[in-house]
C-alpha cells in the first residue's frame, strides 16, 4: 500500500478548526485502506512566535522538507501586531514558499452551481465558472531586495523591489500551458509592461515558450489592471491565467470572491521535482486566519478540506479519491447545508464541525 508522510500546519485564528476536521477527512481515507497518510503537525505563524518567538522554526522547516506535502492552515492576527517584522507570522508562510521552492500557486476559483447565487454578481455570470489562476509566488516583489525603511523623523523612505528573471517567468509560464491543455486550452498572461520594465520581460518570456514549446495553446496578453476589471465583468472568458506574485495575490482575491465565498477555495503551492522526483507541495486554503470568527465554529472547512483534495491530485496522482471527496462537498452544497459565510434564507446553517460531519456522512454513502 503507498504510504505518505503529510506534515499538518494549523496556524492560527480560524486554523486549527478548519484543520481539525480535514484531519477527520484523512482519518476517513486511512481506514478505507486505499493509502495511508501518516500525520504529523507542527506549529508556524503567530503560534508558533508563541511558543519559540519565530513564525518558523529550524525544526519545522526540516519536518516541511522531509514530508511528501504540507496541508497549511492560515496565520496572522491583530494578536501579534507588535512582533518585530522579520517575526510577524506571514513571515512564516513566506519562510515556507521559499525554502521549499514553492513557485508555482495553483488557485483554481470555481463556482459549485449551489453556490451561484451567493456571488456578488449576477448567477448567470458565475453559473459554471472554471478559472486557474497560476501565480508566481516565490519572486517578484515579495522577495526582491532591497527592501527597507531608511532615513528617520518626518522624512522617510520605503522601498520594495520587483525583480524577476528569465527562469523565474519560463517555469513558470510552462505551468500554465502545460495546465492549459489539461482545461480549456487559453492562457491570459496578466502584467504590466505599459509602466513597469518586468512587465516587459514577462511579456516576452512567456511570448517565447509559448511560441517554442506551446504554440497549440491560445495566448493572449492583458494588463493586470484590465484583468481586475475582465474579471469582475465577464470572468467566464478566462480559463488560465498566469501572473506574478504581486498581482496573483490580488486577482485571485477577486476570482475568489466571484465564487461567492473566500472560504470554498483551495489552492496548491508546487515546486520543481527534485533528483528523487518527487516534487516539493504546500496545500493551503486562499482565505486568511479570520480571528474574528476563530473559535465560535462559524468558519467554514470546506476550502481547507478541498485543499487535501488538490494534495491527492497533484501531489499523490490519486484523482479518483480526490473526485469522490469534490462529490461529497458538491453533494453536501446540493442539501441546503451551509457555514455562516454562504448561508442564504432558507438554507440549513451548520457549524465548521457540522459541515465536517456531514461531507463525512456523504463520503460514507458514495462509497457504500
Ligand atoms: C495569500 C496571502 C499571503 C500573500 C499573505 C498572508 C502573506 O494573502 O496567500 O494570498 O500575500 O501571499
Ligand atoms: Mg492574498
């Protein structure tokens, strides 16, 4: 039988809750015996400052580097507002992307039909929605150096700095098309070469490997502040679109939201396969920690569940059992039973265990 090793990263807020019943979801896959999934679980984020003043240990980062994929729950919270920056706990997700070599972000937004009318937009708009967005996540502005405050008093100055280089845009790029012809076979590459010169080179480097290695795939050019605006009028004309870090985190916010819920998101972090072959993998839910509702049972699990759906697919190769967990949560949706973040009039509203128990219940039926 395959044996997986999968490293649990609760984090903080909404975190361990969400995680707790994704760990009920894993224990239900152990005992029908298809695969096994040894667990392990660390902290990172704001509870983890807490306990060793990092976001990210040593020792946890070994246990992420030796374990065939990591579930990340979320981290943040108005609780660590003072820690030193370096210490925050996003620098902690962040330690993660990096140091895995995580650079390419899968972040699918898809509209499960129940869910239609929840959007902010009119259903017909949303009805069947099927986008990828692929983001750059380990460089760009969130990385390049230099990055710092300098001067004092009244006077200050700030910089970041984006920078990316030709083998940061073709690997990434590659991700995309090669995602592409597995869907609907268009790519929108999404920058801006109008005003920033690593928009320029996005633009030709991606150009390039499309013409040299997937001409068959259908690619056009958008500047990523029309794609905000594509999205929110027509997102249906989008199948694939790859980004940088910077405007990957935005846009796939706004994709997000078009679902009608932050919390029914998945997403999956990829890095290149190593000498072993065996390819790097953080799975984690797009929406945050959402301290104000941590604790009360009100978060919704499904995005953090759906992303140890992605770690069967992507990481495991296991798409039958990841179909069967997709149906269960499709399933559930279709009876009415809802969290409080896409509750409509009429419907059942369930707590985050609730919600467990029952996409448990219907995996139970699927597969008796
Ligand atoms: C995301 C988040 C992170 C990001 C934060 C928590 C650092 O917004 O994963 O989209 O900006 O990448
Ligand atoms: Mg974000």
């Amino acid at each position: 039988m395959a044996n997986y090793n999968l490293l649990l990263l609760p984090g903080d807020g909404i975190g361990p809750e969400i995680m707790r019943e994704t760990r009920r979801i894993i224990d239900w896959f152990n005992a029908q015996g298809g695969a096994h999934f040894e667990i392990e679980e660390d902290l990172v984020g704001g509870a983890s400052y807490d306990a060793h003043k990092s976001p990210a240990t040593d020792a946890m980062m070994d246990r992420a580097l030796a374990a065939d994929a990591v579930l990340f729950g979320a981290v943040g919270g108005d609780k660590w507002a003072d820690v030193p920056y370096e210490a925050r706990p996003e620098a902690g997700l962040l330690r993660l992307r990096k140091d895995l070599e995580l650079f390419a972000n899968l972040r699918p937004a898809v509209c499960y039909p129940a869910l239609a009318a929840a959007s902010s937009l009119k259903p017909e708009l949303v009805e069947g929605l099927d986008i990828m967005i692929v983001r750059e996540l380990t460089g760009g502005v969130y990385f390049g150096e230099p990055k710092e405050i300098t001067g004092t008093g009244n006077e200050k100055r700030a910089v970041d700095t984006q920078v990316y280089d030709t083998h940061e845009i073709e690997r990434i790029a590659r991700v995309a098309f090669d995602l592409a012809q597995k869907r609907g076979n268009r790519v929108h590459s999404s920058e801006k070469h109008n005003v920033m010169a690593t928009g320029i080179l996005w633009k030709e480097v991606v150009t390039r490997i499309h013409d040299e290695e997937f001409s068959g795939v259908e690619l056009q050019h958008i500047l990523a502040d029309n794609c905000a605006m594509q999205l929110v009028r027509n997102p249906k004309q989008f199948d694939v679109i790859v980004t940088d870090n910077l405007f990957g985190d935005i846009l796939s916010d706004v994709a997000a939201m078009l679902t009608g819920s932050l919390g029914m998101l998945a997403s999956a972090s990829l890095g290149a396969a190593g000498s072993d072959g065996k390819m790097k993998a953080m799975y984690e839910p797009v929406h945050g920690s959402a301290p104000d509702i941590a604790g009360k049972g009100k978060a919704n699990p499904i995005a953090m569940i759906d992303s140890f759906g992605m770690c069967l697919r992507y990481s495991f190769n296991r798409g039958a059992e990841a179909d069967l967990l997709q149906k269960a949560i499709t399933n559930v949706l279709e009876k009415g039973l809802r969290t409080a973040d896409i509750m409509q009039a009429g419907l059942q509203q369930v707590s985050t265990g609730e919600m467990g128990d029952a996409i448990l219940a219907e995996l139970d039926n699927l597969s008796a």
